[in-house]
C-alpha cells in the first residue's frame, strides 16, 4: 500500500471517529430527555396511585359508615318490631275491652231508655187518670153547692113552719154539715190533684229530658262502636306492618353481610395499592438516580469537549451569568444595592395571588435591570423558550415579559403567564439555584397549569457576587 493509499485509509478513520462522537453526544442527550420523561411519567403514576389510595379510603370510610348503618337498622328494626309485637297485643287485647264495654253501655243505654220510655208512658196514664179524678171532684163539689141550697131551703121552710117544721131544721143543718165537710174535702182534693199535677208534669219533662239523653247516649254508643272497628283496623294494619319488619329482617342482614364482605375486599384493594404505592416510591427514588446519573453523563460529555446540540446554549447560559454577576457587582460599587439587600431572604407574601407571589428587598431592583439581558436570549435560539435568574433559595424575582403579566381570577391562566416572583422550589428550579459547578444540564417536565406539561431541557451556571453565591442564571429550551 503506498502513501497515499495509507493517508485516505487515516483519514477515513479519522472521520468515522468523529462521527461515533457526536452520535455519543446526541445519544447522551436523547437518553436524558427520555429518562426525564419516564421519571415524569412514573411520578403521574405515583400521584394517581395517592390519589386512588385516598379514594379508597374514603370508600373504606363510606363502607364502614353504611355498615354501621346497617346494624344501627337491624337493631332499630328489632327493637321496632318488638315494640310492634307488644302494641298488637295491646291494642287487641285494648279493642276487645273497649269492644266489650261499649256494647254492655250501649245495651244498659237502650234499656234505660226503654224503661224512661215506659215511665214516660205511664206518667201520661196517671195525668189522664188524675184529670177524670178532678173531673169526679168538680162534680163532687157541685153536689155539695146544691145540698147547701137545699140546707138552706130547709133552715127557711123550718122557719117558716114553726114547731112544725123543727124536724125540717134538724134536717137542714144535717145536709149543711155534710155540705160544707163534702166542700171542703172537695177543694182540700182539688188542692191535692193539682199539686199532683204539677209534680207529674216536672216528672213527664224531666222523663222526656232523661229520654232526649239516652237516645243521645245510644248515638255516642254507637259512634264509640265505630271507634272501636276503627281500632280494630289499626290492630290489624300494626299486625301488617310487624309482618313487613319481620319480612325486612332478612334483607337487611344480607346487606350487612354483603357489606362486610365489601369491607373486606376493600381492606385488601388498599393493602394492594400500599403495596403499589411502595413499588411506585422505590420506582421514583431509582428514576430519579438514573436522572442524576444521566445527567452526569450529558455534563461529562459536555466537558470532555464532544460537541452536542446542547453546547451552544450551554455556552449562552454560562455567559449571559457572568454578564449578571458583573452587573450585580457593579450595581453594589455604585451603591445602587446593598449586599445585605441582594441577597436579602425575607420573603413577603403577595396577597390576594393564585399561584402565589412574593417580594424581597432586590426585586425591584432586579425587575428593573435584568430584562435587559434575559430578553435578547430569547431570540437566540428558536428552542428556547425562557431564560431568567433565580437565587439559591427557588426564588424567582424577574422573568420574561411574556410570563410576567398581572393575575387574573383563574389560577390555571396565573400558572401559565405570571411567572414571576415565583417560588420554584422543585428539583430542577432548586438545583439551577444552588448548583456552584461550571454549569449544569438538567432534563424535566415544566408545569403549564391545567394538568399540562411540556418536555424541557434546563441549563444553568451559577451567578456569583463578590465571591459569594447569589443563585443561578435558567435557560429552559425545548427537546
């Protein structure tokens, strides 16, 4: 093989080398997309395992509850239909005293009635008789006027005659005694009857009165009779009803079984989905370490010089964070800020914000001068989608104007375009924050709101202020 020959085979070796490198490097960095999109998924899983596990103990909980329920029921239904048993007997044993009692009333009432009947009837014969009586006396009394008028005749005859007519005399005052003896029991009977009278009228009304009351008494007796065929009914309709609790009885000691056996069931889906959720912790603590691992790999090939499509931001990133250190450093001499301002860790709350949004004592100062390089980055890639400095602690002062607009009422909408003085302090906001190597290459899924999530690449390098560590300059792009 001459020379030449020799030279091209180098060559061709030479240019296979390099191509296996840059396959490395663009393999390295697929690899870790996927890997953060399986620990992305893996954690979903994980979230919807806690949030079956919490379903399931609510239904536990439901389960629980409806059997207790169930056996409050039964007792109740044991207790209701014993207390049904005890007023059927009652209530029948009541009916046929009632039943018993009202029939002899109402039998005493019609016999009392027929007897004030007959009095009353028998009250009218005696004032018929006492009337033909009075009759009797008032002839009684006109045959005494009349043998007065003939005393009288007499006495005058025997007068006129002398002591001729003495025997006429003896005779006279003999049929005037008796006249006026026959007169004066006459009106002493007279007398008599019509007292007589009077009382037997008092009687007859007061019968008639006794009479109207009975009669009503037998209408009461009988309205009472109803009551008791009333009563009656409501013993046979409680012997219905404790028929039906008897017939309840069954069905509702299936449900109980039933329930108990769906506890049971229950008890074992949540020992499973613990089971799950265990599997699924170990899962997202091993996905995690491969992340690392991955990403160590990026950032060796990354630092062994292998040109990946990652370098070009990676060189932004590390620039445009020595370009803010500078500027906080310069803004320090001027006295613009303090040092204990900069890096001031208070806080405060914004109130009334959804998510919510803080302050500290540079943000105003850092709304005010970083724009002016984190905006310009933004037009430098067409993959990049954000770039913004965040401090040690996920602190989030100033972000893009596209994710810095007021909120709104919706707090899916406020997750998505208000960004700003923002806490951040998940795994990939926490680690651009506090990361002090040259820079850092991270892979995960940036929350839009809404259950939404896009697949980004994160590369930070630290911002340093008079040898101290102020946090980190974030350029997040898409894969």
């Amino acid at each position: 093989m001459n020379v030449a020959a020799l030279r091209l085979a180098h060559d061709a070796d030479a240019h296979s080398h390099d191509v296996d490198i840059a396959a490395i490097g663009e393999r390295g960095s697929r690899l870790g997309v996927e890997i953060a999109d399986l620990v992305g998924l893996i954690e979903d899983v994980g979230a919807l395992g806690r949030q079956q596990m919490q379903t399931l103990r609510d239904v536990v909980r439901s389960a629980q509850s409806s059997g207790e329920t169930n056996a409050q029921l039964a007792a109740s239904m044991q207790e209701v239909g014993t207390s049904a048993s005890q007023t059927r007997s009652l209530l029948a044993s009541s009916a046929d005293t009632v039943a018993g009692t009202l029939d002899g009333a109402v039998t005493n009432m019609r016999a009392l009635s027929d007897g004030v009947m007959e009095f009353s009837e028998t009250l009218s014969k005696v004032s018929e008789t006492i009337k033909l009586v009075r009759d009797v006396s008032a002839s009684i009394n006109e045959i005494a006027r009349e043998t007065q008028l003939v005393a009288i005749n007499a006495s005058i005859e025997a007068a006129r005659l002398g002591d001729a007519g003495k025997g006429f005399a003896v005779i006279g005052s003999a049929l005037k005694a008796l006249a006026d003896q026959v007169g004066n029991a006459a009106k002493r009977n007279e007398a008599s009857l019509a007292a007589l009278q009077d009382t037997l009228g008092e009687l007859t009304q007061s019968a008639h009165s006794s009479a109207h009351t009975a009669e009503e008494a037998i209408t009461a007796s009988a309205r009472a009779t109803e009551a008791t065929r009333t009563i009656q009914s409501l013993v046979q309709s409680v012997e219905e009803l404790a028929d039906n609790i008897d017939l309840m009885a069954e069905p509702v000691r299936r449900n109980i079984e039933a329930s108990d056996e769906v506890r049971g069931h229950l008890r074992s889906m949540v020992t499973a989905v613990k089971a799950s959720d265990a599997k699924l912790a170990a899962a997202d603590e091993r996905s995690h370490a491969i992340l690392d691992i991955s990403e160590d790999f990026i950032l060796f090939i990354a630092g062994s010089g292998i040109e990946t499509p990652d370098t070009p931001l990676i060189e932004i990133c590390k620039y445009r964070a020595g370009e803010v250190s500078a500027l906080f450093e310069e803004a320090i001499d001027r006295g613009r800020i303090s040092m204990a301002d900069l890096f001031d860790e208070g806080y405060r709350p914004v109130l009334g914000t959804n998510p919510e949004q803080f302050l500290a004592r540079f943000t105003s100062f850092t709304d005010a001068v970083l724009p002016s390089i984190q905006e310009p980055v933004l037009q430098m890639d067409e993959r990049i989608a954000f770039c913004a400095a965040i401090d040690r602690n996920g602190y989030l002062p100033t972000h893009n104007l596209i994710y810095s607009k007021p909120q709104g009422n919706d707090p899916v909408w406020n997750m998505a375009n208000c960004r700003n003085h923002r806490m951040f302090r998940d795994r990939t906001g926490l680690g651009a924050g506090q990361n002090t190597r040259p820079f850092l290459l991270q892979t995960y899924r940036r929350d839009m709101g809404g259950g939404e999530f896009v697949l980004m690449k994160d590369v930070s390098a630290p911002i340093m202020v008079k040898g101290r560590h102020w946090g980190g300059f974030r350029i997040g792009y898409r894969v």
